[in-house]
C-alpha cells in the first residue's frame, strides 16, 4: 500500500510540473521530462509484481502454472523472451506475439478458455490477470535488444501482411495506420508520432510498448494498443489475438531489430 501511495504521489506531483517544463523548451522535451520524472517510479511495477505471482498461480480447470509454458526459449524460461517475440510456434503451426502465445499456454495446461480473451473486456477479470503477466514477461527483457528471427517462411508471409495492413487505407476517414506513422516530424496535439517505417522509429515505438498510460491509470499491452488505433481510425477493432494484430507486431517488430527493449514503458 505504502509504495502504491508513493507512485500515486509520483504522477500527481508530474502532471502538475509537466506544464511548466514545458514552457521552458519544446513541447516535445516537455513530454520527455514529463516521462523522466514518472520513469523510476513507473506504476507498471504493480502490474508485474502482480504478473509474477499469477505467472507462478496454480489456476484454471486443471489447476496448473504457467511455469511450463513455453514462449520460445523453452519450458518456463521468460528472461529474453519477449524481446525475440514474434515468433513462429511448431506447436501450433502459427506466428504468435506474446499475448497469442499466453492465450495458448493458458488454454493447454490450465484449461482456460480463449473466449475469456475474444470476449473480455480490458482490464477486467482474465484479462486484466493477462495484462500483468504480459507486464511480468515483458520485464525480464528490459534493456535487451530486440532480436526477432524472420528465418520462417511463415514470419516472412506475416510481415508481408503486416505491412500491407500498415499501409491500408479505409473506413470513413481513409486513414491507415502510416496516416500517423508513415513519416517523419508528425505529431498529434503535443505528442511526437514514431516513423514505424525506419529503425528509429520502430525501435522507439516497439520497443516502449507495453505501457502504463498516466492519462487513464491504466497498463496497455501491444494488442489493446493496436485495437486502440484501430479504433481511433474509425475501424472495427480486431478480435483479440487476431492475425492482423500479430502481423502489424511482426512489422514492426522486423523493422525495430537491433533497438532497446524499454518495457514497460510509460507513456502519456
């Protein structure tokens, strides 16, 4: 409760220094201070303690861990493991991120259903618990580098997807995903857009997600992000752990190899 009360403390005393760090030079290093103050007390913290505990948690139908469970670098291992993934998964025939690959292991040793993803709601009941764990995961890589294997055929039909998905214009805006992170210098209200198409870019934008949101309190995996601008787009949102959603992951992914992990970032 006391280091709870402590980050609460962290993001009121920022949000109301932000604006004055800001009036002393560019919006954009306003923002980035605004981050540097919330960084070493970032509430993400919370979400992987918590993650730790249910990744260890005997739960569902058949009453097991998810200490067995495989994210690619074998049974249980998860230092270094988001930082290679997307990956493609022998076992299941398919691409997987981090949260496709969660849902399987979920499903084959403790019984739990997909459908309490597909039909969840964010931050509410298995949902939530899956946002801690993929924040306790995608701790164990902080400060790698992210290396994602595009040897697979299928890893290289997945990109190709993901970038044609990137690059799709429609809906009632006509809008795609390179609207806002197709260039450089681009920037929505006070906020810098990452160029996802070069390295830079990728490496900040991939490599900062997932995040804990100042705004809203709330701890965003990759796919709620992805929905989210989905959604900003005026699209229908994808089914969770949807190909489309991992395919955009390896893009990115592909196009960010060789930046810093920097999960869980924090964003604004």
């Amino acid at each position: 409760m006391k280091k709870r009360l402590t980050l609460a403390a962290l993001a009121i005393v920022a949000a109301f220094t932000a604006p004055a760090a800001m009036a002393e030079g560019s919006a954009a290093d306003g923002i980035a201070q605004y981050r540097a103050m919330l960084a070493e007390g970032n509430p993400s913290e919370l979400w992987e303690l918590a993650g730790e505990d249910i990744w260890k948690e005997k739960r569902g139908p058949k009453q097991a861990s998810l200490e067995q469970c495989d994210l690619g670098k074998g049974p249980g291992v998860v230092k270094g493991a988001s930082a290679a993934l997307p990956r493609y998964f022998k076992d299941t025939g398919r691409v997987q991120d981090l949260e496709s690959r969660l849902m399987s292991c979920m499903e084959t040793l403790q019984g739990i259903a997909p459908e309490n993803f597909v039909k969840g709601k964010w931050g509410k009941g298995e949902m939530e618990k899956m946002e801690q764990i993929v924040a306790y995961v995608v701790g164990q890589s902080r400060d790698m580098k992210v290396n994602v294997d595009m040897s697979a055929p299928q890893m290289k039909k997945m990109y190709a997807l993901g970038k044609e998905a990137f690059f799709y214009r429609a809906g009632p805006m006509d809008f795609a995903c390179a609207t806002c992170h197709g260039q450089d210098d681009k920037r929505i209200r006070l906020q810098d857009l990452p160029n996802l198409t070069k390295h830079e870019g990728a490496a900040a934008g991939w490599g900062s997600w997932p995040a804990y949101r100042v705004s809203n309190g709330q701890f965003w995996t990759m796919q709620h992000r992805l929905n989210d601008c989905y959604r900003q787009q005026r699209f229908p949102e994808p089914i969770y752990g949807s190909d489309v959603t991992i395919a955009l992951s390896v893009y990115m992914a592909k196009t960010a190899n060789g930046g810093t992990v920097m999960t869980p970032g924090i964003k604004r």
